[in-house]
C-alpha cells in the first residue's frame, strides 16, 4: 500500500464527466484544481489543496480535436503535482494521444508516440494508466510502469448482453476484425465467445482510404460483430458492414473501444449497413448522445459501453498495492 494518505484524482478540461464518474465509484470527490488559459493561449493550471505525500491520479485524454491542448495541460498539471511534493503521480490517459504514430512508416517521419512517452516522464510521471493501445508495444517507450487495460472483456459483457434470448455467441454470432492487424484482439473475443471468425485483408493505397477488402470467413445467416480499438472516420466500418451483408450476414454490428468519430463519421454511420455503433467512453460521449436523442444523428445506431468501472478498480488496486491482471479477463463486479 502506498504510504501517503489517500487517493488524490485531479482531472483538467478533456473529460470532466469522466472523472466524476470515476471519483463516484472510488467515493471521493475530485482535488480542486483551477485550469485556465491566459491572453496568448497559454494553459495555467493551480492546485486548489496540498498533495503532499500523497498518491495522485491525474485523469486527462486524447479529446477530439483538443488532443494538443488535453496533452500540454496533463503534463503542466503532473508536473504541478511534482513541484508541490505529491509521493507519486499516476498519469490515468484511458485513450493515448499520437498512438497511431508508434513508428516510422516513411523517411524523415518521427515517432511521436515516443516523444509523447519521454514528456510525460519529463513532466515527473511515475507510473501510466492507459486502454487498449493502439500499438502495445508503446508500452516499452517509457521507463515507468504502464497498465494497459484491455476493452475486451466489457465488450464481451455486452455482446451477451445485447444478444435476444433465442440468440447465442456460439450458434448466431461470428467476430470479424476489419484489419489483419486486428486479429489477434478478434481471436480472443471469438476463442472466449466460442464464436465464429472473419478477418478482413484490407488493401490501402492512400492513408485512412481503403481500396479492397477481402473477407475471409464465412458470415452467412450470423450476426456479424465488427470489433476495433478505434473508430475514427468510420469509412472502414462502413464498407465492412456494406461487404458483410453482401456476403450473407443477416445483422452487423460494431464494438471499439476509442470512438474517435471525426470528419464525416456521423452521416458515414447514418447511411451504413451498421445496426449498431458501440464505443466506450474513453472519449467523451455526452455531445453525441444528445445529438442523437434530440436530432436522431448516427441514426440512432451509437450505444456506449461505461469502462469508468474499470479505470476505477484499477486506481483502487494501484494504490493499495494489489494486482491488476485480473482485470484484462474479467470485468469488476463494480461495474456490473
């Protein structure tokens, strides 16, 4: 157990709904912190109570098309925490920002996955709370522990969940990856489901545009569930579900983790052959269900999986010292 006295979760701007969820299921309330920006656009961060000793959790994501600022702010604010003396601060990013740039595709491009790892330390971070990593092995960019949770088991939770009582995962449902590089995520849910498998063979010829998708699989007659860690532009879900009724599926669904939704992805989703659209909320959410309450946007498709319970549980076993493998297998009872 770690020596200071408590739990310290201090959030900035890029979830704030988030973090008071998490803050609910530890029965905390959230350290005061005022974030702001002055004339020329410089963050400003002041800590509103003494950390001292403590174990501080800092709570900041990748906020879509703020991805810049949430990063310089989570940083100013680790680095607040470590010049006011905190005993250890824990960086809790459930979506990590340049993920996609974990190494070099062309000459002369950098690796900002790395650079983002050496200015979280840079800041005084001791220890990363992150979820499914677009690339695992960012993991080994850092020099301090990193928790990479995995999405799998709430998306198994509600994959069961959301299946109709004369359905079942062995007999109705097949797990398709829409990417080769995806499989092995694909296989585990499929292998615990006792599913079915699909991969898609997906040939780019421009970045985030695909130009031919093979499948490989039988789909026919299933319920086929598209599985990803991230949903950015959604053209890649569009045409899988567009390919997998063609080849005889009878409904598609998609379940990622990072629900990134940018660019055109809402009239994208709409016109689809998606039944459904499930992200979780490592991103922030609110917005979007409302739009889709009040305006019928995503064409009522966008369903949320809540992962709170899982970044929760995993600051609690953190802090007192306990193991957090279980949690890559099983979802806490605290979220149930």
């Amino acid at each position: 157990m770690h020596s200071g006295r408590g739990i310290k979760l201090i959030a900035g701007t890029s979830h704030p709904e988030m973090a008071e969820l998490i803050a609910q299921r530890l029965g905390i309330s959230l350290s005061p912190v005022k974030v702001s920006n002055n004339g020329i656009g410089e963050t400003q961060v002041q800590l509103q109570e003494s950390v001292r000793e403590e174990d501080v959790y800092i709570l900041g994501t990748s906020a879509s098309g703020q991805v810049n600022i949430a990063l310089m702010e989570l940083c100013i604010m680790i680095h607040a925490c470590k010049i006011a003396s905190a005993g250890r601060i824990t960086a809790v990013i459930p979506h990590f920002p340049y993920a996609r740039q974990d190494r070099k595709e062309k000459s002369r491009a950098p690796i900002s996955a790395k650079l983002v790892a050496n200015m979280l330390q840079t800041s005084g971070c001791d220890h990363v709370i992150t979820m499914d990593l677009h690339a695992s092995q960012i993991q080994g960019f850092f020099d301090v522990p990193v928790d990479n949770l995995y999405g799998e088991p709430s998306m198994i939770r509600f994959i069961r969940d959301a299946l109709g009582p004369d359905e079942s995962p062995q007999k109705d449902v097949v797990i398709v990856s829409p990417d080769a590089g995806g499989t092995k995520r694909a296989a585990s849910i499929a292998d615990k489901l006792n599913s079915d498998l699909a991969i898609f063979h997906k040939e780019r010829k421009k970045e985030n545009q695909v130009s031919r998708m093979i499948l490989v699989g039988s789909v026919r007659d299933k319920i086929a569930i598209l599985v990803d860690d991230m949903a950015d532009t959604c053209g890649t879900l569009e045409l899988a579900a567009h390919h997998l009724i063609e080849a005889g599926a009878r409904r598609v669904w998609a379940v990622v983790t990072h629900g990134v939704l940018s660019g055109r992805a809402e009239p994208t989703v709409r016109v689809s052959a998606l039944e459904k659209l499930v992200i979780t909320n490592t991103l922030p959410v609110r917005d979007k269900l409302v739009a889709q309450e009040k305006h019928g946007a995503w064409g009522g498709k966008l369903e949320v999986i809540d992962i709170t319970g899982v970044l929760a549980e995993t600051v609690r076993r953190s802090h007192y010292g306990e193991s957090v493998s279980m949690l890559f297998d099983e979802v806490p009872w605290s979220n149930q």
